[in-house]
C-alpha cells in the first residue's frame, strides 16, 4: 500500500507506547524498559529517514464525511519538520533514561513520551487541515501527563494553564479551518497555498481577521504573543527531559501548523502586505524583545530557559512572516538550530540539577569545574544561541536579518534586524555570565568550591548532549547542503 | 314527531309535579323519585334533541292554551334541546355521585327538602332554557335564587349561614334590577313575548327614541344575570357559597345554575335585543373585558387560596370568565366558543367538586392543603377523577376543556391586532395559572401523608362511582369526539336567534 | 391493518407501564425481566416501523380539522431510532441503579410510560397529536423528577410542570394559527403555506414567534431554560435520557416540524421571525456554557452543558438551510449519545462514590479507571475534538453558518467556537483532575458498580465512539432527509 511508510512511522511511537501500557513485563526493569524505548527511538529515526528518502507519498486513512478525509502526505516540509523531532526526541530520550532514575512514575512517563511522538509524527505528517487539527489536538492532550508529571501542585496548575491556552489556541485555529474550507480548492495541503481569492465567501476583510485569529491561534503552541501565557510555567515544571522537548521540539509543532497555513492554504501572496502582515510581524517582534527581556530577569535556570524558547521561536515567526525567500531560509535554519541548542542547553540544566540539585543561576559559580564537560557544551550552546559565528545560530540570524531587509518592507525591514540585534545582546546577557562564572567563578572561595565532589553526569546523560554539540558546531560550519535544500523548498512556496 | 314535541312541557311538568310530591316522601324514596325525575328529563330532552336535529326551523309550544301576549309561551331549537340534555346529563350523574354524602350533612327532616328544591332547580333550568318570554323567565329566575339559596343553607353550619346569607342578598339585589329591567322594557314595548319584543326594540332602536333607556335596560339586565352567574367583578358571593355549602350543592350551582344564567343572558342578548345592537352600545366589549378580567385576575387569586374549595370556587369564575369573552366577541364563533365552554365547564366542575368533597372526607373533613397531602392515595377513585377533571380545566388535550380553548382562540382570529393578541396570549397566561394551583395540588394529593390520624371512612358506594366514571367519560368524549356537538351548537344558533 | 405497527410501538410500553404496579410479581428478577424485555420489545416494533413503510395512521377524528393521526417521515425516524435504540440502555442502567431504592415499581411504570409517549412524539403526524404527546411527556415524567419525594424534588418538579404547561400554552397560540389559516395541523414538508398571500405571512409569522417561544421552553432556550438544571436533583437514569434526550429533545424535535413542517422556511425566513429565535439561540450557546463554567455541582454543570448544546440544533435548523438543518439533526444525535454516557457516569460518581462536586473528582480515576477513560472520552468528544462524534456536527453546523453568510450565522459561528472553548475548560479540566491527585481521607468509600450499569455504559461508550467513524450512512440519510424540506 502506498504510503505505508508513512503508517509506520507514526503507529511505530503508538504501538511503542501500547506495549509498555498493556505488558508488564516489559515495563517492570528499568533496564528492559530503556532498551525497548531506545529501540523504538532508533527504529523511528530508521523510518523517518526513509520516509524523507522516499519522496512525495499520500495516504488517505479514513473519511469523516466525504468532504473530510483524513490524510497522509510526506513532502519537502514533513522532512525538515520529521526529521528534527525525531533527532530530538531520540536524543532527549537517552538522556532520560538516566534522568529519570530520580524522578517517580516513570513507568507512565515514556508511555505518554512515546505517544506524544507519534502524534508529532501525525501532525508532521498531515495532509489536510482537518488531519492537522485533529492531531494539533491529540498531541496537546496526550503532552499535557508530561507536564503534570511531577504532580506537585504548580505542576498541575501549570498543566491546566497548558490544556486551557492549547485549547483556546486550536478553537482559534479551528475558526480559520472552518472559514477557510469553503474558500480552498483542495482540501489537501498545495505548495503555494489553493485560496479561491476572486470568490471568498465573505468580504476579504473579515477574511483577513480570520485569517489573523487562526495565526494567533496556531502560534498558543509556538509561544507568541499574545498566547505565550502559558509557557513559562509548563515548561519548566516537567522532568528536564520533558522541558527539552517541550521548549525544543512541541513548539515547533506551533510552527508547523502556521507554516502550513501560510504557505499551504491561504498563499503568502493573499497575506503579503496586508496589514495581517504587519500584525504578526509586530506580535512576533513584540514576543522576541519581551521573551529576552523576561529571561534576563529571570533567576531559576529553567524557567530563563523557557522564556529564552519563547523568544528564540518568535525569531522563526518573524523569518516566517517576512514571507520572503532568504527570510524563511534563515526561518528554517534557525527552526533547527534553535532546537538542537535548546534541547541541549535544557539537558545540561537537567544534569545540572540531578547532579547538584542546583536550579538558580547564581549558584552555578564554579560548577565548570565540577561538571566540566557538561559545562563546556552548556557553553558552546549558549554561544550558539547568541549568535556569534561560527556556530549554526549566526547563520540563521543573519539570513532572517538580510532576508528583511532585502524585501523592502515598511517599517520592519529595518525593526526586525535591529529587534533580533538587541535580542542577541540580551541573550548574550543571559547565558554568557553563568557559563564564564561556571568556570571563572567561585575564585574567592577557590578552596570551597575544589572541595566538593566531582559531579560530571554519566556518560547516558553525556553522549545525548554531546552529539547535539557537535551537531551544532558541525552544522554551523558546513551549513551549505541544508541552506540549499532549504531555498528550494521556500522558492516551491512563493 | 307529535308526541316528542310535547317533550320539553312533559319535563317541567314532571319536575313541578315530582317536587310537590317529593314534599311527603320518606328520604330515601324521596332521593329515587329525584333521580326518576332527572333521569326521565335526560330522557325526554335527548328525545327531543334527536327531534330538533331534523328540522330547520325552532317550533313553539304554547302552554295551557292562552295564546301570546298572555300565556306563557317556549320555544325548542335543537340548541335549547342539546342544553338541556347536557345539563340534566350532569344533573343526573352528579346527583348519583355526590347524594350519598348529604346524610352527613343535612339533617333527615330536611332532607326531602333538599329534594324538592332539586327539582326545582331542574324546573327552572328547563323553563330559562327553553322559554320564549319575559315574565316567564323572571318568575323562574325568582324560583331558581330561593332554590339555590336553599341549597346552600341546608347545612345550617355557621360559615355556611354567612354564605347563604350574602349568596341571598346579592341574588335579590340582581332579581331586583332584573325586575326593573323587564318592567322598562315592557313599559317601552309593551310586549313580553321575545319575537314581538325583539321587532319593538328594532324599531325604537333606529327611531333612536327611547336610546337612553334602552341603554339601561340593556345594562340592568346583563349585569343582574351576570351577577347571578358569577361574573367578574361581581363574582364576590362565590367563594363563600361555593366553598361552604354540600358538596353536591356547589356542584349543582357551578356546574348547572350559572349555566342556565348564563343561557337566558345569551337569549336576552341574541334573541330580544339582537346582537347587532349590542355590538353597537359596547355592551359586547363591556363583557369581553369582564370575561378576561375574570379569567386572569380569578386564578391570580385562586393560587393564593389555602383552601382546596375555595380555590374551586375562584376558578368557577375564572371559567365562566372564558364564557363571556365568547360571548362578547359577538360573533358566531365566539358563541359557539362560549355554549361549548358552557358544555364542558358544566361535566367537568361538577364533577370536580363532587370529588374534591370525596376527597376531603378522606382527609377528616379538613379542606386546608396541608390536611389533604396523601389523599389521593386514601381514595383512588377520587383522586383519579380530581387529576382528570384539573386537566381539563387546565386544557390538556382529549378533554373537554382543550377543545374549549381551542374553539375560543379561533374565535379570536378573524378579530385581527390587539383582541386577537389579548384573547391568545391571555388564554396562553391563563392556562399556565390554572397549571399552577391545580396541579400543583393534584401533586399535593398525591404527596406523602403527614403523621396525623385520619378517620375512616365508609367507601363511596358502587354507583356513585359508577357515576363518576361516566361523567370523566363524558368529559373525555368532549374531548375526543366534539365534532357532533360542535356542529349542533352551529346549527342551533343559526335557529336561535 | 398494517399501520398498527406504529401504534403498538407507542401503545405497548404505556400498558406495560400502566401495569407495572397493578400485577404482583413473583421477587425482582422476573419484574426486571419483564420490565427489560418489554422495553427491547418496544425497541423492535420501533425498528420495525422505521424501517417498514407503513403508511399514515389515522386514530381518531376530534372534528374535521383536527385528528389524532400517526405517521413516520425521514425526520420521524430519526428521532424514533435515536429514542428506540437509547432507552433500552438506558434502562438497562437503571435496573442496576434504582437497585434497593424501594420505589422501583413506580419508577419503572412511568419510565416505561415515558417511552411509549416518547415515541409518539417522533411519529405524530401532525401538530395536534405531537402537542396531546408532549403534554403528556410533561406529565408522566412528572413523578419521575419528585421521585426523591423531598421537598426539593418536588419544588424542582413542579418547576419543571409549570414551564413546561407554560410553554405548551404558549405553542398552543401556533397550532390555532395553522388551524385557522392553514385549515389542518398535518405536517407537510415544506409547511402548509407555500402559495400563501402576502398579508396572511405577517401573521403567520407573529404566530410561529410565539409558538417557538413555547416550544422553546422544553428546549431550554434562554430565558426559559431555568427549570433543567433544577431537575438534576432527579435520579440519575431520569437526568440522563430524560432530561439529556427525550424530553429536551422533543422540544427541539418540536420546533423542528413547527418550523419546517408547519409554517414553512418561506414564511419565516429573512423576517423578525427566523432573526428573534436565531439570535436566541446564538446567545443560549454561550450563556449555558458560561453558566456551566460557573457551576460546581456536577450534574447541573451538565445540565447548563445541555441547554449549550440543544441550541447548536436550533441554531442549525433556523439557518433554514439544507445544510443547516441536516447539521442540526446531526449534532441532535451526537449530543444524545455523548451526553447520556457522560450523565450516566456521573450517575455513578453521585451515588456510588459520592461525588456531587467537581471539586471532589481527584483521584477517582485511581477506583474506576476504565469508567473515568470513558468520562475522559466522553468529554473530549463534547468539546469538538476530531475525529469524536462532536467534531463531526460542530464542522457541519460551522460550514453551514459559513454557507448561509450574513450577521447572524457568523454570530452564531463566533459563539459555537467560544463555546467549544469554554466546553473545553468545563469538562477537560475535571476530566484531568480524576485521573489525579487523590481522594480526600474522609471521602466515602466506593460502593460496587452492578453489572448491568457497566455492561450498559460499555456500549454506550462503544457507541459514542463508532459514531465517529461510522458516520457516513447516518449523514447521508440525514442530508436526503433535509434536503426536501427547504
């Protein structure tokens, strides 16, 4: 059967998480539950390979109605997105397999962690708005046990936060879905977008609020403002493996549907200098300036983390709403740097707190010397985020800053670069000092600090962070066969 | 053909005749005799009706030979026919129903009496639906009040003093200005038989001499048989009489007397004065409005009552409210409307309170709401009886009482913008009053019993249940098949006038 | 006579009923079993005649405008195989739960009795006999609302009489209209009046307004939805399908025929007639889910969820289109089978565990985690989420406010996502809390479940879920159904 694949490599994650919900036996050593959920991950890594390999595939599951089917389709923009959650995933799991040892029910955890993989894998996959929301939705639901998974009180407060701004981000998504379906001549996602510009059934406009509703919506997942309540408080409360994901993967999952709306369905041509335009732009920007100024003012690790995510997300949302060619390559770029530096940078504050238990950021002084190889990645990461070549985060930046500036655009050709200069600056003022007083810190009390013990993770906990490094690093200086893979599939959808 | 039209006399006749010699009748052979009397007027009216079915034209019947001017005269349609059929129905069945109770309440000596004064009811119902002139009508309308009256105050208990007493002045107080009207008018026309009368009037009417009077005349009577009737807003007799007085005796009052009131009023208006020119003097509108009023202001009050008969009485007004506003719309509808509500109030009000007087005999006599919680256990059969004879009251579809509101909404239609409005949304307003203080007490009879100790009774006897179940059968037949006595009405109306 | 099938479909469960508490039985097991096998009977003489083509019945003749008359249409037999297929489940259900209450007997004969009547709700064939039903609804399920017997029950059930004998008065002003302008009360498709003379459509519309607004009244529509969440207080098989699907959904069925079977989309549409109860409806969507959001105790919440979700039926009916009106009928369907599990659920929360608040629900999901699953699914269904059952109407009932344009559907379009939203809030989140934290110390201890109360919730919860994937046939009859109408 056509598309097959495809199946696969969403029931893989599913059939993954079944097994360890209904048998036992495999769940009841942490031993056999890590080399089953090991094997899982890298099988799936095997499959989404293929599936990008494969090329262009659809597969119809089954049809509601007759006008709603829900459907497969893998294309250019399914590879990038299915690839990065897989890596991450893969990663982040390795890590917890030794992280998790500190933390309770863990039985419960990989279940929901493997399933939230496959419905990311079914959004990924999505050939239809109707498929993409149903998976939007199922994915929202089935992440939120991660967040509650500590169940301490502000876990579950936090969790709620998630499900209630999730759910009112989809019914806002789910407007344009409804307003949108009459107006389309494809209910299958078209490169370049399928809008019946010249018959809207309601005055463009009104369309053009709706249109905005549903990007605000779909955002609730990215982070932007004004959805980004919620965020700061999920992310951080879950399992550090958990937050990886959430800040480095799920995100992007808000990303994706905005995509998909834009370049899919309505066309960046309906959007492109309409005040809808300006809007966004203006909510993304807003979101990149207030996440870095949020994160500065922010004492505990993880939660300056998160509202690091919150601005280094909106800065794909402003490549993203550029709607030009360089801008969305840099988008991409960043789509993917962002979410290997984070998910790394949120690993080590993992390790940092199994560990030492340390959460603050003041009482990091002197732990490069305790955790030296931990420390030394948290580092390169942070420079990666900052933006300081030669590290893959300069490059996206600096494609999304010359993309708006080559488009012309009022006001933002120029508001973007100098939003994203002055965000680097910030970032630099967040990350930069805990890394350096990690190593150079804590001299005063030289003896104190070389007094406590060694406090370097295991090597499970290690390796995971790591290959991310070296992805970083790698990717950043030989950029190139991602930058052209990437201007291609922007060029398709403009 | 021939003998049956002698019919209607036959049944005065016997009714006159039965109540002389009930006069020295034992009891209990004065209570059968009542009953053959009754029974024998049902038979001879339906007799008749099925008579005045096949014919066109309304035949009359002189009595004792004197021609008009003089003598008395009646006059048969198949509309007076179907009227007294239908009351002596009810007469009958809640005579069967309810006497079993009157030992307890009535003392033996006076109990023929009580029978005497049934019989003249009967007289004098027949004699108002039947006849043809003026003097006739007030003589038995002077027969009617000292009947009634009696009816009452057979009980000699001291509400029932107080009641009797305020039933008896305001009834004189209406026979007075009844007097006066009828002497006017012959003082004008000089004519007491209908047909010449309603020819003078005509005839003065467009000269436009004696208008003023005329007016008065007009006035004096409808108001005194509207008094009589329990009209609002001069309805303030009712709730005493009927809350105080035997059960069967409120049940005759409401469900039989009213009515022949209210049918001698409808004759007054269509056949002497012709209801052309009633509409023309507003008297038509004066009565519509005391028919809402009485509709909507009566079951205000009757959610308030504490008292299960009480609470009757003031819907007795509030329905014969319904009844007024029929006949003040003027049209053929609406009096279809309104002879129909007479039809149905009558089967299902007697019946309610027969019931009601079951009831609270099973609930050591208490009438308050409170005592009466589980009554409805205590006696199935009332219970039952109570609930159906509610719903039609309230207008539940298969009984009578729906198919009355439905004839007097449609009546209502051709009116257009604001009586229209008025007549539909009002009917709607009241229906859901009705709702709430009848229901509300069936559910109250069929609440759990408070810890009190109740008397036993004896059981209601095998026919008065009988009884009761024919006449729910006959609210239920009005119901469900009044397609026949719908088109009777219409048919009798068009020979009444 | 082959049309007798309709008539002892309703005829049987009323006598059944009405016998209940006159025979003696021999102990429990062969009352419930009659009880059981005569409600399955009825279900079958149901199906029969859904199926069957039987033509019109014609009982009795009141006078020559008005009949008591029986027939089954497209719509008819919708709503007959909804009722026909729930109640046996229902009662199953209830076997199981009134268990020991000592008031079986007259429970079960007005349950019975309300059946019976229910179905000929949905096989009237014209006004007068749906109102002779539908009054009759109100009272025979009068005593099952007081069946508590405490003061608060019967307040709640005398509420409940008065609204709903207000309401029918009310709806009586519309069947005089149709007696007096259309000469009879039968339902044609399309309405009675499609030559009407222009004069004539002013009235009739003044007519229609009031008769909907009476109507309106067993379908909870703002301002006369108060007496629903007061009848929570009934016991739980009561609440569920009486007050969840029979009886609210007569209402709604009711103003399905005034609407489109009576007085006719020509007569009401783009006038104060269709707008007045269109922007009723639009507003109920959100007040009841407000109200719900508000409310703590669990069945009222359900309940304000109920009066939410009845006007997203007559919010798609009244767009009077073939869309609309097929949505509408649709999402009648869904909400009877997501709500009825949801209710009956939380039947066993109330009286198994003793949970009445949604405050009390942590941890319950630890004692009954296949229970609260379905709760958890039953939840996700009502909020809209794909590929549930309610994703299915609400995507329908929005594409066909999309389809009509124009304030009012977009209005109503605006109000069904707030109102997704707030559905949401007011079922996830105590959906969330069951399966954690855990039941306070002084929480009653949880009685055993009966098997016939899982056995039933198993395949309502089965059901409510193949809905979902087996809707095709269903949408199909449905659209055929309504696109005639129009």
């Amino acid at each position: 059967m056509e598309g097959m694949l495809l199946l696969i490599a969403i029931l893989l994650p599913a059939a993954g998480a079944l097994m360890l919900t209904l048998m036992p036996w495999l769940n009841e050593r942490r031993e056999d539950r890590c080399l089953f959920v090991g094997a899982i991950l890298v099988m799936e890594c095997v499959v989404v390979a293929l599936v990008a390999l494969d090329g262009q595939r659809t597969l119809v599951l089954f049809k509601m109605t007759e006008q709603l089917p829900i459907a497969l389709r893998s294309d250019g923009t399914s590879r990038i997105f299915s690839a990065v959650m897989a890596l991450m995933w893969t990663v982040s799991g390795f890590f917890s397999f030794s992280y998790m040892k500190h933390e309770q029910n863990e039985k419960s955890y990989y279940a929901f962690y493997l399933m939230t993989l496959a419905s990311l894998m079914a959004l990924t996959l999505s050939g239809t708005m109707v498929t993409m929301y149903l998976f939007f939705e199922l994915m929202t639901f089935i992440s939120v046990p991660m967040v509650l998974h500590t169940r301490t009180k502000e876990a579950v407060a936090a969790g709620i936060k998630y499900l209630i701004y999730s759910v009112a981000g989809a019914t806002m998504g789910l407007m344009g879905i409804f307003i949108l379906t009459p107006n389309i001549s494809s209910a299958y996602f078209v490169e370049g977008g399928s809008l019946l510009a010249g018959s809207l059934t309601i005055s463009k406009d009104a369309f053009l609020v709706v249109i905005f509703i549903t990007l605000v919506g779909f955002g609730t997942k990215a982070g932007m403002f004004p959805m980004h309540g919620w965020l700061p408080t999920a992310h951080p409360v879950a399992p550090a493996p958990a937050s990886a994901v959430l800040s480095g993967v799920i995100t992007k999952a808000g990303v994706l549907c905005i995509f998909r709306m834009v370049f899919y369905v309505i066309g960046a041509d309906f959007i492109r200098g309409t005040w809808v335009q300006w809007a966004l732009l203006g909510c993304a920007t807003v979101t990149v300036f207030m996440g870095s100024m949020l994160a500065l003012r922010e004492k505990v690790l993880k939660k300056r983390l998160a509202y690091s995510s919150v601005s280094q997300v909106s800065y794909v949302l402003c490549g993203l709403y550029m709607l030009d060619t360089m801008a969305l390559d840099g988008a991409l770029l960043q789509l993917v740097f962002h979410a290997l530096t984070k998910d790394a940078l949120f690993l080590c504050a993992g390790a940092i707190i199994f560990k030492t238990g340390i959460t603050r950021v003041e009482e990091m002084h002197g732990l490069g010397r305790r955790m030296p190889w931990t420390m030394w990645m948290f580092a390169v990461c942070a420079i990666s985020l900052v933006g300081i070549p030669p590290l893959g985060g300069f490059i996206a930046k600096w494609y999304i800053a010359e993309g708006a500036l080559s488009t012309g655009a009022p006001v933002f050709s120029w508001l973007v670069p100098i939003v994203l200069l002055i965000s680097a600056i910030l970032t630099a003022a967040y990350l930069l000092p805990p890394s350096v007083s990690a190593f150079f810190g804590g001299m005063a009390d030289g003896e104190a600090v070389s007094a406590l013990p060694k406090a370097e993770p295991s090597l499970m906990m290690l390796v995971p962070i790591f290959i991310l490094s070296l992805a970083i690093l790698l990717l950043g200086i030989f950029p190139n066969f991602m930058i052209e893979s990437f201007t291609r599939l922007a060029n398709a959808l403009m | 053909m021939g003998i049956v039209q002698n019919f209607p006399f036959f049944s005065i006749m016997l009714c006159m005749v039965s109540g002389v010699v009930t006069s020295v009748l034992k009891p209990r052979a004065a209570l059968m005799t009542t009953l053959f009397t009754i029974g024998s007027v049902l038979a001879l009216s339906a007799g008749t009706l099925g008579m005045t079915l096949g014919l066109d034209e309304p035949y009359t019947f002189m009595m004792g030979h004197f021609p008009a001017p003089w003598g008395n005269e009646i006059r048969i349609g198949s509309l007076e026919a179907l009227m007294a059929t239908g009351l002596s129905a009810v007469l009958f069945v809640s005579l069967l129903a309810g006497h079993a109770r009157l030992p307890s309440l009535v003392t033996l000596q006076k109990l023929n009496l009580y029978f005497i004064m049934m019989d003249l009811v009967m007289a004098a119902t027949l004699v108002m639906i039947y006849t043809n002139d003026l003097f006739t009508a007030y003589v038995f309308i002077e027969i009617m009040t000292i009947a009634s009256c009696a009816l009452i105050i057979v009980r000699q208990h001291g509400h029932t003093l107080v009641a009797a007493t305020r039933y008896m002045v305001m009834n004189l107080l209406a026979s007075g200005l009844v007097l006066l009207g009828i002497s006017m008018l012959y003082g004008i026309t000089g004519h007491l038989l209908m047909e010449p009368l309603n020819q003078s009037v005509r005839e003065i009417y467009e000269s436009g001499t004696y208008r003023e009077v005329l007016t008065v005349v007009i006035a004096l009577i409808t108001i005194s048989l509207g008094i009589k009737s329990a009209m609002f807003p001069f309805h303030a007799w009712a709730p005493d009489a009927y809350s105080f007085a035997p059960a069967l005796s409120s049940s005759v009052l409401s469900g039989i007397i009213s009515k022949a009131y209210l049918f001698l009023l409808i004759k007054f208006l269509w056949r002497v004065i012709g209801i052309d020119i009633i509409q023309s003097q507003q008297i038509g509108s004066f009565l519509f409005y005391c028919g809402i009023g009485g509709m909507l202001v009566a079951s205000v009050i009757a959610i308030s009552q504490r008292d299960i008969r009480r609470m009757i009485a003031y819907s007795s007004v509030a329905q014969v409210g319904y009844v007024y506003i029929g006949i003040g719309m003027g049209t053929l509808a609406g009096l279809t409307a309104a002879l129909f509500q007479m039809l149905a109030h009558s089967a299902a009000k007697s019946l309610l309170f027969i019931s009601t007087g079951e009831l609270t005999r099973v609930s050591g006599d208490h009438k308050r709401f409170h005592y009466l919680h589980g009554a409805g256990h205590r006696d199935v059969l009332a219970g039952i009886v109570f609930t159906f004879s509610a719903m039609s009251m309230v207008g539940i579809p298969f009984t009578g009482g729906f198919i009355s509101k439905l004839q007097i909404a449609l009546a209502s239609m051709p009116f257009g913008g604001s009586i229209r409005a008025l007549v539909l949304i009002s009917l709607a307003i009241s229906t859901l009053l009705n709702a709430v203080y009848f229901l509300h007490t069936v559910v109250s009879i069929y609440r759990k019993a408070p810890d009190i100790e109740y008397p036993r009774n004896e059981r209601i006897p095998r026919h008065a249940a009988v009884a009761l179940v024919i006449s729910m059968l006959m609210t239920l037949y009005l119901g469900v098949g009044s397609g026949p006595i719908i088109r009777i009405i219409e048919a009798g109306i068009k020979m009444f006038a | 006579m082959e049309g007798l099938t309709l008539l002892a479909a309703i005829a049987l469960p009323i006598a059944a009923g009405a016998l209940l508490p006159v025979v003696r039985w021999k102990g429990r097991a062969a009352r419930d079993a009659y009880i059981l096998c005569l409600t399955i009977l009825t279900t079958v003489l149901a199906t029969v005649a859904i199926f069957g083509n039987f033509p019109r019945l014609s009982l009795i003749q009141f006078n020559d405008r008005l009949s008591f008359a029986l027939k089954l249409d497209g719509i008819g037999r919708l709503f007959a195989g909804l009722i026909a297929l729930l109640w046996p489940l229902t009662t199953l259900y209830a076997l199981g739960y009134m268990r020991g209450t000592q008031k079986e007997i007259s429970f079960f004969a007005f349950f019975l009795m309300s059946y019976g009547i229910s179905l000929g709700i949905a096989m009237s064939a014209n006004l007068v006999t749906l109102y002779i039903f539908y009054e009759m609804l109100s009272l025979s399920t009068l005593p099952l609302v007081m069946q508590k017997g405490d003061s608060g029950s019967i307040r709640a059930g005398l509420k409940y009489l008065y609204y709903s004998l207000g309401g029918a008065a009310f709806a009586f002003i519309g069947l005089v209209y149709l007696v007096y302008f259309g000469g009879t009360t039968n339902f044609v498709p399309g309405g009675l009046f499609r030559g009407v003379a222009v004069e004539h459509t002013a009235q009739l519309r003044l007519g229609y307004l009031l008769c909907f607004l009476g109507f309106s009244v067993k379908a909870a529509v703002f301002p006369v939805h108060g007496w629903l969440p007061t009848a929570s207080v009934a016991p739980t098989p009561v609440t569920a399908l009486l007050h969840a699907v029979a009886v609210v959904k007569s209402g709604v069925f009711a103003i399905l025929r005034v609407t489109y079977f009576s007085f006719g989309a020509l007569v009401i549409r783009a006038s104060y007639a269709q707008y007045i109860p269109l922007a009723l409806t639009c507003f109920t969507i959100v007040f009841g889910c407000s109200m719900a959001l508000k409310e703590k105790h669990l069945k009222r919440r359900l309940a304000y969820s109920t009066v939410s979700n009845l006007s997203y039926i007559l919010f798609g009916a009244l767009l009077l289109t073939g869309q609309g009106l097929a949505a509408g009928l649709l999402h009648l369907v869904f909400h009877a089978l997501m709500k009825i599990t949801l209710f009956l659920i939380a039947g066993v929360y109330n009286d198994r565990a003793g949970i009445h608040e949604v405050g009390e629900l942590h941890g319950i999901g630890r004692d009954w985690p296949v229970l609260s699953a379905a709760f958890a699914l039953g939840s996700l269904a009502m909020t809209g989420i794909p590929p549930f059952i309610g994703f299915i109407s609400k995507w329908a009932l929005a594409q066909a406010a999309v389809l009509s344009g124009g304030l009012l559907p977009y209005l109503g379009l605006t109000a069904l996502l707030v109102s997704a939203l707030l559905t949401g809030i007011y079922l996830l989140v105590p959906s969330t809390f069951i399966f954690i934290g855990r039941r306070p110390g002084n929480a009653p201890g949880t009685k055993p479940v009966e098997t016939e109360i899982r056995i039933s919730l198993a395949a309502l919860t089965a059901l409510m879920l193949a809905a979902g994937f087996f809707s095709r046939p269903l949408v199909d009859f449905i659209t055929r159904a309504a696109s005639g109408l129009v």
